[in-house]
C-alpha cells in the first residue's frame, strides 16, 4: 500500500500516535496534515513532540493534540485550548495503550532503513512507542538513512508496519553545551561534589546536566541509567570515567529510553552496543531504578516551596511540560542503597524572580512531594531536607536563595511557621 492510500485510512476522530522527542516523523507529518481539509478533531497522541506541523493554528479544526508530555511547540496550544496534556508519570504510559485506555487507530514512527533480516530500530526514541505499535489498528513508517540503529528495546520488523516512505531528512536536534552560564558551573560542580565514585546516574536534559557532566573528569566507575542521553555522557565514556561496572541494572551497559542531542550523539550510539535503548515502563520503573546502588537521579523545579514541594511541570496555572519521570527516579534513588535524589536549579529567574519561594504559584503542579525530596542544590549551596522538619527545611532553603530574595522569605517564614531553627 502506498503511503498516502494509507494515510487516507485516517479519518475524523481518529486517535493517531505520532513518535516524539527527536523521533518525530516530520515527513509523514506533513503529508498527514496536507489532509486537513478532509479531516475535524483527529486526536494527535505524543510524547514531547519537538514538530509543530499539527500545533498550526491554521489547523486547529483538523488536529486536536493530547500531549503526553508537553513541549514548548504545544505549550500555547494547551493555553489556547487546542490542545490539552494527560497528567501521568513516564513508566505508566504503555499502559495507557496496552489497557485501551486509549485505543490507538494508527501509529506515525520513524525507523532505520530494515536490516539484512528485515529489522528497523526506532533509533533514538523508545519511549512509549513499542506500545504504540502492538496495540495501533495501522501502523505507518518513515524509514530515514539518517536514523542510527539502537540497540535495545528498538526493533520492529517490516512485517510489522502496514505501510512505509523512504525520506532522507536530517533528525532533531538540541545542543545545550555553548548556553551554560557561570551560574549553571557553579550548580554543576556542587551536584558533581555530590557523587561519589560507582554512583549510577539520571540526568535530564540541558544546561545544568551538561555543566555537571563536564565536572566528573575526576570520578571513577560511574554508571549510566538514565530517561534521556545526551552528548555529555560522550568524553565520559570515551575515557573511562563511565564504566557500568557497578550498576546492577544491565550491568556494563549505557541504558536510556529516548537519546536527544546532535548529530555526533547519534553518530556515537549508531550500532553501539554499549547503549541500550529500553522501553519506558522498565528504565522509568522505580523498582528497577532502585536496584542501582549509589543511584544519584539529578532533576530541576521552576520553583520550590519552603517545605520542599517540587513545581516542574508548571506555571501556576500554564502547563509548561509534564510529570514525565521525575517522580520516577526520585523515588527509585530515594530507595537505593546510599541513593542521592537531587533537584538542582538556580535560585533565581533571569528576571530576578525567586525559584525558592514560600508558596507555590496558585494552581501550580506539585511534580515531586515534599517527602520524595532530599538534596537541593543552587549556585549557593546544597541542602540535605531528608529528616528535617519543616521549620529547618525553611531555614535551609533560604541559606540557597538569592541574597535580594532571603529577608521577604525569612518574614514569611516565621509568619507561617512561627520559628525557626
């Protein structure tokens, strides 16, 4: 079946899955929207899409995106009300298809030209995608010359896909290393005097990851199983500061989920056997993440309150990402053996508004409870809030804030708490 005889398969309120983060099939989601005309309400299902071919507000009548996890080419959108975001943490997602709790018509994914056996790799984006495709009525490809074959949970054979494209096009990509700030160093080298040699770590993506992994030069054995991999973790492991010696989840493997970064990352993980990409539901499950010793899971906030509630997926009331896998991996390393949950994040916006304040924005998300918080880290320090009290927790925060925002937080901090210690 040609493609387009098989996108015409996609009608009105069909519910269609569309690969996300640097997976985004932008050639079949093209094609799809040069349909819009014959189409009203087709519900787009992805996880952080980085295309904003169905967020055209031209399109609006056409394509209703439910976001998994909500980008910056959707956040304007969910405001609007043209789109809207499902609150759920990463390692559940699967369920979501595999239950029919949201019943897929068809599949958009993108994959490597098919192997001597007639495999593809999904390359750099697993993520919820196996799902997809096991439980999407249809499932159309985009095979590109330029997607690099992942190891891992990547493969699907031609068998499996109901119709196909061959279109070269060059894939996503997000370079944080030429943005770090002196601030983002300083944050960096205090989360980095954190681990400890053997630690297996979780990394997001963007300048505090990048600005930490540029200050393990000097650590040993350090192991990686993380959500996302990014170019960072290269040099580390080319000069052996990233063995997975120690790691007892996939020993001597990289494990990750989605891989986003530049074109050198994915040159370096093309047919490397040392990445594995894994489904969500196993490298997001706080079961196995604990398994790690030494588990460091390093996460940011838009803000934090004095008790230590996490904001990260929201504006007060703006939906700015999603829930995604924090929860996951500060939870897993909470329960590993000398496991370090870390939120690392600068104590001030570029505008000068305090990341640390007394209470959340109203209608802001609580990302990471209170509870699940141990280590937090600005560019004035890091304070361990495991066992404090709340009063103490108070205290210790504002030792982490800018020194313009500390006197208004102390004043709301007795006025709610009464003391301090």
């Amino acid at each position: 079946m040609v493609i387009d005889q098989a996108l015409s398969l996609i009608k009105s309120g069909a519910r269609v899955f569309v690969h996300g983060c640097g997976g985004s099939p932008r050639y079949l989601n093209r094609l799809l929207a040069n349909r819009a005309g014959d189409l009203r309400r087709v519900e787009i299902i992805s996880v952080n899409p980085l295309d904003d071919t169905f967020t055209n507000p031209e399109l609006k009548d056409s394509f209703f995106n439910n976001s998994l996890f909500a980008s910056s080419f959707v956040r304007s959108s969910i405001t609007n009300g043209a789109a809207s975001y499902i609150p759920t943490f990463l390692n559940e997602m699967p369920r979501l298809f595999d239950e029919n709790i949201l019943p897929l018509d068809a599949a958009l994914i993108q994959v490597s030209p098919p192997d001597q056996h007639g495999y593809c790799s999904l390359g750099i984006s697993v993520e919820v995608t196996q799902a997809a495709i096991r439980n999407a009525k249809k499932v159309f490809a985009q095979i590109n010359r330029h997607m690099p074959r992942v190891h891992g949970d990547t493969f699907l054979h031609m068998n499996e896909i109901d119709a196909y494209v061959e279109y070269d096009e060059p894939l996503i990509e997000l370079n944080y290393s030429k943005q770090i700030t002196q601030i983002e160093r300083k944050i960096g080298k205090k989360v980095a005097e954190l681990i400890d040699d053997r630690s297996t770590l979780q990394l997001g993506i963007g300048p505090i990851p990048n600005s930490i992994l540029t200050c393990l030069d000097n650590h040993k054995d350090l192991s990686i199983a993380t959500e996302v991999l990014s170019d960072g973790v290269i040099p580390l492991l080319e000069n052996g500061v990233i063995t997975n010696r120690y790691k007892h989840f996939h020993p001597g493997k990289t494990t990750c989920t989605f891989i986003l970064g530049t074109k050198k990352l994915y040159d370096f993980v093309n047919d490397n056997p040392n990445v594995l990409s894994l489904d969500v539901s196993v490298t997001n499950d706080p079961a196995q993440i604990r398994r790690n010793p030494r588990m460091c899971a390093i996460n940011s906030a838009l803000e934090i309150d004095l008790t230590g509630q996490i904001c990260a997926d929201s504006l007060g009331t703006m939906q700015y990402s999603g829930v995604g896998g924090q929860m996951d991996f500060m939870r897993g390393a909470g329960l590993s053996k000398h496991g370090k949950p870390i939120i690392a994040l600068p104590s001030q916006t570029p505008k000068g508004i305090s990341r640390i304040v007394n209470m959340l924005k109203p209608g802001a998300a609580v990302t990471t409870t209170r509870a699940h918080v141990h280590y937090v880290v600005t560019e004035y320090g890091v304070a361990n809030l495991f066992g404090k009290n709340c009063q103490q927790r108070a205290k210790a925060l504002i030792e982490l804030a800018h020194p313009n925002h500390r006197e208004s937080l102390e004043r709301a901090a007795y006025k709610r708490f009464k003391a301090l210690y």
